[in-house]
C-alpha cells in the first residue's frame, strides 16, 4: 500500500484532534504540539479512541497530557535505578571473569561458549568501536602507557565503556558458573536473572527513546522466581509479567542489594501517590500491591 498522508500543520493537527472529540481549546492544542509530536501524544490518546476512531466522550486535553506528564517521570525514575543496576551486574562481570580467565580473557572465544563465533566477532567489533569513540581520560592514559604491548582495554576497564547491550552479550556468552555466582549475589537463579536482564534491556530502549512506558504490555517478560520457592512473588500479591509494575518491582529487588540505602522505592510510591486519579491498573498494579513483601 503507497503512504498518501501528507504533512498538517499545528494549526490542521489541532483541528483534527478536536474534530475527533478531544476537548480543548484549539490554541492550547497547538501549544502542546509545538513541543510533543502529533504522533507522540497520539500514543497517549489510544485508550481513549472509538472504533471509528473518535475519542470517548468525556476526553481532555488535560487528562492525556496528565498520562504523558506522569509517564516521563515514571521513565526518569526508571532510568535511575537501571544505572545503578547496569553498573552492579558489569561490576559483577569483570570480577568474576578477571579472576577465572585473566583481564585479557574477553578476546577468546573459548571464553564466552554461549554464543556463536559470529556473533562473538560481531561483539568485539562493537566494543573496537566504542573504544574508537571514547573520550575517557582512562582510555587514553592506558592507551598511552600500555600501549606498545596491549592493543585491548582489561576487561575491569573496558566494561566501563560498554553499552548496556554489549554488557548483555557479554553475560550471556560467560560460562553458567559466572553467571551462577552472580545470581547468588541477587539471591535467585542463574536462569530468572538472565530473563531479567534481558527485559531491562528492552525497558532501558524505551526509556532511552523517550517511548511511552507505563500503560504497556512488555513484549519481553522476564521469568518470575517459582512460587514454592519464593513465595513473596506471589503471595499476597502474584506479580505480573506482563506489565511495568513486574519491572519495577524487579528494579526495587536488585536496589535492595546493590543500593541497599536508596530511597528509591519512595519516589515510586511519592509518584502513584502524586497521581492517584490516574488508572494505575493499566500499569499491572493490583489495589493491594501495598501489602507485597518485596515493597515493604
């Protein structure tokens, strides 16, 4: 099918919007498009959509940009426990794979089983080019005084510049004993840490695109620790897969023990309260999530 849709101005955005029901004056509508994307607040306007693709009666402006408002904070608090996160699991990473294989081990590909040779070629290229793009002063200092021997950064160095992808590769391709004693540093299994990191991925991608987070259903569901194991995550609250809430209160598990002093369960809850008129359910927060161990 050819695209036939040509570009409206703010003015013509404006008028369709309202034509479809959306209330709300026609210069505040223009204001908010001159900074949010038409198709951008059209994402937070989904829900609010008729088959035949007007809006339910009774929709705002006020309402959806309450939706939008609420989810970049929700993304900026998101993003500030995957840091710490994201620097927990490489510290993990380059201290047990230092001390089994050597600082220099990363290059072999005996030493990351767990992926195939093209994709373990397709690795280190990458981290040639973030090498080549770096600014760290550490990178140049090691390039200036090691240089004439070692073409490569210690893995200790290096996962430093690694993106949060490239970390991922790198733990997945390790042998199940490294992975292993990095789990135990979470306190569950090699397997659910695995399929964690793997979501965190994804939700970090959305929040590094400015995507909408908070009502949507994850295409990546991270594995839940078994129930007659880990009761907590099930009882008496049974934590989604399938939805942000699931997400974050994997973020407030793993904060508990690589920033065990953090307030940042607070802000969470600081932010549902700020927004209390808003369906948190969209988001997999059951009425009682209160009462969920792994929140108190």
């Amino acid at each position: 099918m050819k695209f036939t849709k040509i570009p409206l101005t703010f003015d013509e955005q404006a008028d369709l919007l309202l034509s479809r029901g959306l209330i709300a004056s026609h210069d505040e509508i223009v204001e908010r498009l001159t900074s949010v994307n038409y198709y951008r607040l059209s994402g937070y306007l989904y829900n609010f959509r008729r088959d035949d693709g007007s809006y339910k009666p009774g929709t705002t402006l006020k309402t959806v940009w309450t939706h939008y408002t609420f989810d970049r904070q929700l993304r900026l608090i998101v993003i500030d426990a995957l840091e710490r996160i994201e620097v927990a699991i490489r510290t993990q990473l380059a201290y047990y794979f230092a001390h089994e294989h050597g600082p220099f081990a990363y290059t072999n590909h005996n030493n990351l089983p767990h992926i195939d040779s093209a994709r373990f070629s397709q690795w280190q290229a990458e981290l040639q080019s973030e090498l080549l793009r770096s600014k760290e002063r550490f990178v140049q200092h090691f390039q200036f005084k090691y240089g004439d021997e070692h073409e490569v950064l210690p893995i200790w160095m290096l996962v430093e510049v690694m993106s949060f992808g490239r970390t991922l590769t790198f733990y997945n391709g390790v042998g199940t004993d490294i992975r292993q004693s990095i789990a135990k540093e979470f306190g569950i299994p090699e397997a659910v840490l695995q399929s964690w990191l793997r979501a965190l991925n994804t939700v970090r991608n959305i929040c590094a695109h400015h995507g909408r987070l908070w009502n949507r259903e994850l295409g990546v569901k991270p594995l839940m620790p078994r129930e007659q194991k880990y009761p907590q995550w099930h009882h008496p609250v049974d934590i989604p897969n399938n939805r942000v809430f699931g997400i974050l209160t994997i973020l407030r598990f793993m904060l508990k023990t690589c920033a065990p002093t953090s307030a940042w369960n607070h802000r969470i809850q600081q932010l549902f309260n700020e927004y209390s008129d808003l369906p948190l359910n969209w988001m997999g927060l059951p009425d009682n999530w209160h009462e969920s161990p792994l929140w108190s």
